[in-house]
C-alpha cells in the first residue's frame, strides 16, 4: 500500500507519546499536521480531508467527543487513534462500539505506534477499496459497496455522469440499491448541495400524486387549508427521484410530460405556472419497455426519462458481493443493535451463496439482521434463509477467479459447483430415463431413497421429464 499520499492529523499535547515520532513518520512519507489547539483542530478537521486522526493529549471528555463528531461528519470511515494511559474510559466504549476506532490505551513505544497506523489505514484502505462514492456521509448515503465487475461497470457510468443534467431511468428488481445508484449519481454531481428529493409514485393515488409533485393552492379540494409546494417546487436546483414509475396513471403521465418539456409545473388549483430547475432520475422495477408495447406507458415520457438506462443486476448475478455485503451489513447491524458479531461458519456463508435473493440486497440486510437475534455469541452459525420452494431457479455458476475474488472460502465455492453439477446431472439423467426414477436410480448407481431425497432437495419433479426433457 503506498502511503505517501496518506495525510495524517495530529492533535498534540505531547502527553503520552514521544512527539518526535512525527518526524519518523514524516521521514516514512507520510504528510502530519499537528495541531494543538483543540480548537484549531476541529477547523481543520472541517475543511480538509484527512486520512487518520491522532489524538495524543489530555482532552476533557467533552473535547473529546466533539472531535470524533467531527471526524465522523466528515467520512465515517476515516479511523481515529486516541493514546491514553487510562484504559477504557466510558467514552472509549461508547466511541468503540459505534465504530471501529483503534485505542491505544496505554504509554507504549514508537513500534507500536507505527504498527498501530500502518494497520488503521491499511484496514481502512481494504475497506474504501469497494466502497465507491463515499461522500455524502452527512446526508446519511454511506457509499456503493461492490466488487462485480457488472457494477463497476455501471458505477463508471455513474462517475461520467457527475458533469451532466441527463434525465436517467433506473431499472432492475425490487431491493437491489435503485434507490442508492440514484443518491449516488445526486451526491456525485454538480447538484449534490442541493435537494435531493424522492416519492414513491406507487404509493398515491393519482390525485394525490399530482398535489405531492406539482403542488396545490389554499382552497383548491376539500382538506386544502393551506397551499403547499410540490415535489419538483422542492427539489428547485436539485434533484427529483421518481421511484415506481412504471405505475403512474395515463392521466399523469401527460402531466408529468408536459412539466418536463417545459421545465414548469402549476399547481393544483393554481393560476400562475413556477419555473423550475430539477434533474429527474426515476427507477422502476417492471418492464417499462412492456409496458411501452402494449401502450400502458406513454412512449414519447419513456424517451424522455430513458435518456441514460442504468440497470442494476440482481443480488443472484453478481455472487461475489454476497460475503462483502454480508461483512458490511454485519457491522452495521453490530453497530446499531450494539452487538461484537465477528464470525461467520462457511456453512452459514454456504447458506447465503446457495440462495437465490429474489428480494435482492434488501432481503440480505434484513436476513443478516434476523441472524442476529436468534445467535446468541458472536459467531452466526445460521442464517433464517425462507425454505426453499419448489420452482427456485438454480444458482449461476460460479468459475474459480469469481470465488477468489469474492473471498468466498473454497469449501463454500466446492459445494456450491458441486451442488450445481449434482442438479444438472439428475436432470439429464431424468431426462434420459423420462423421469422413471426406479430406472434413473439403476442407471446412475445412486439409491432409490438417496435419489428420491436428492430430488427433493433440487425441487426437481420426475413427472415433469415424462416426454424426456423437463416441462
Ligand atoms: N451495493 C450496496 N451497498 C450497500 N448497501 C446496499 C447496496 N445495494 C443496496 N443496499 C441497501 O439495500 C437496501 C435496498 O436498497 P434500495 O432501497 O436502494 O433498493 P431499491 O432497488 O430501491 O428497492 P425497491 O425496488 O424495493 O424500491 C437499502 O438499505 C440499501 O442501502
Ligand atoms: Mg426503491
């Protein structure tokens, strides 16, 4: 890892340890600042970006937790190493369980020291490496977190996009990040100090959704008491997130078309047409093409939110995310629910690879938050994964850089071909035998009751190979 470019701030109070270790390090390559003043410090945490925060003096806990708030509202992940003689202070604790910060807790030498940086910033170098559009933080979006090339793919895209206004359309199944592709191409580009704004146009009825975006005056329907703004009124400058878009009715698509091409909206009840300023991204997990087809969704409105296509891939496509997904949910959960979760078993990890996702990223967040209710120490040995039902589509396959790459341990990568080969291999053989599964079992060499137990597990159905090749 090179660290030459690495930028070290330094709050000194020459208190626990030898401040000529920044000369050391400043020998090694490393750019420090010191700093001081606590004060001072906060400033400069504030206006630039660091990549480590060394605290080596007395500070009153109050100073203290002020400025691991300021780091923590610049990057979340930027590590903090606090020297202290006295142990685990009440404020250690609390700062050590809401984040990974690295304590030395005692007078210690200029070795430990070194090793104590070299390892924040490597860890914290691993961790940002598939972590991409970290910035946002204040605003609550924590960043991408991916390794498929797929993504990556598309995340260029995105970067490409930070010069433009393009009107983009989202696409891809339910749970699998729209709505964060969509945050990230906000926080990423020219308007990311602005409005982010976001409605659900599935979720209200069509008279409801035309008062939510365009906005309505005093008086204009029953239950107007006052005027109020609309979505695109809000999202002035910004950025206006049209999530389910795919459901919006004929009626409001002209509407919604026509704001567009004049960059103008009236509100419900309104006399005078407001300009407005907004980029649109909408995201929708239908077919909108389909839709398109059999004249469900206006054409010229799908040309005119399709200028950039993004889709999203599913969660079953891109299986090396699924142990670096897990990873990063684990710590956020550990986090929040205040737990030290640190091990996964391989036959835990087989459960996630073996599943097929169909509610994407949001249904790992939410199993790997269920896991950790029922586990009661600090290694999952099971994840709540729904039966499997009869119709599951089989895993794709895996090839062995993808599970390098995806840290996906080999006994987890082995079963999880093996699994694959075992249910292509009784399929063709079914398939051979038109599903008389006594002949299959004589054929194969493999017990009647093993077989009949094999074809269950693979939600395979003899009777579906009766003309030979599976209905
Ligand atoms: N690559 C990722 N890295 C980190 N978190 C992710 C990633 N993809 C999705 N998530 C998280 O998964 C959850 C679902 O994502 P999001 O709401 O963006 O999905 P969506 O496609 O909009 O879903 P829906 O179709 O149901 O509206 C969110 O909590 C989001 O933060
Ligand atoms: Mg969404």
């Amino acid at each position: 890892m090179d660290y030459d470019s690495k930028h070290i701030l330094v709050i000194e109070g020459g208190k626990y340890i030898n401040p000529d270790i920044w000369t050391v390090l400043k020998e090694e390559g490393y750019r420090i600042t010191v700093i001081t003043d606590t004060a001072k410090a906060l400033l400069a945490i504030d206006s630039q970006e660091y990549d480590l925060l060394f605290i080596n003096c007395e500070l009153s806990l109050l100073r203290k937790e002020e400025l691991l708030h300021a780091a923590g509202r610049i990057r979340s992940d930027i590590p903090v190493i606090i020297a202290s003689a006295n142990g685990m202070d009440s404020l250690m604790e609390k700062a050590e369980r809401a984040r990974s910060f690295n304590f030395l807790h005692e007078v210690i030498g200029l070795d430990s020291v070194l090793v104590a940086i070299h390892r924040a910033l490597e860890e914290q170098g691993l961790r940002r490496a598939d972590t991409f559009f970290p910035q946002g933080a204040a605003n609550g979006f924590r960043g991408i977190i991916t390794k498929s090339p797929k993504m990556l793919q598309m995340l260029q895209l995105i970067g490409r996009l930070s010069d433009v206004d393009s009107t983009v359309l989202i696409t891809g199944e339910t749970g699998v990040g729209k709505e964060l592709v969509a945050r990230a191409i906000h926080f990423t580009g020219a308007r990311k100090n602005k409005p982010f704004v976001a409605i659900n146009c599935g979720a209200l009825t069509e008279s409801l959704l035309e008062s939510e975006l365009f906005g309505h005056e005093k008086g204009s329907f029953t239950g107007a008491f006052r005027s109020k703004p609309g979505k695109f009124e809000c999202a002035h400058k910004g950025t206006l997130f049209l999530d389910e878009i795919g459901e919006i009715a004929p009626a409001m698509q002209v509407k919604l078309l026509r704001a567009l091409q004049e960059k103008r909206v009236e509100k419900v009840g309104g006399t005078h047409p407001i300009d407005v300023d907004v980029r649109v991204i909408s995201a929708t997990n239908q077919n909108i093409k389909e839709k398109v087809n059999d004249h469900d969704f206006r054409i010229d409105l799908f040309y005119r939110l399709n200028v950039i296509p993004i889709h999203v891939p599913p969660l079953r496509e891109r299986p090396e995310d699924i142990p670096l997904l897990m990873k990063h949910f684990i710590s956020m959960h550990n986090e929040n629910l205040n737990r030290k979760i640190r091990e996964v078993t391989p036959r835990a990890l087989n459960q996630l690879m073996d599943y097929h996702w169909p509610g994407n990223v949001r249904e790992l967040e939410n199993i790997v938050e269920r896991a950790f209710i029922t586990c009661e120490k600090d290694v999952i040995d099971r994840f709540p994964i729904p039966q499997s039902s009869e119709d599951l589509p089989p895993s794709p396959p895996m090839d062995a850089r993808m599970a390098v790459n995806g840290d996906i341990p080999f006994s987890v990568a082995r079963s999880r071909l093996l699994k694959n080969f075992e249910r292509a291999y009784l399929q063709e053989a079914l398939g051979r035998c038109e599903g008389n599964v006594t002949r299959t079992a004589q054929k194969t060499g493999i017990n009647p009751r093993t077989l009949w137990r094999k074809l269950k597990e693979h939600g395979l159905d003899p009777m579906g190979f009766k003309g030979g090749r599976q209905r």
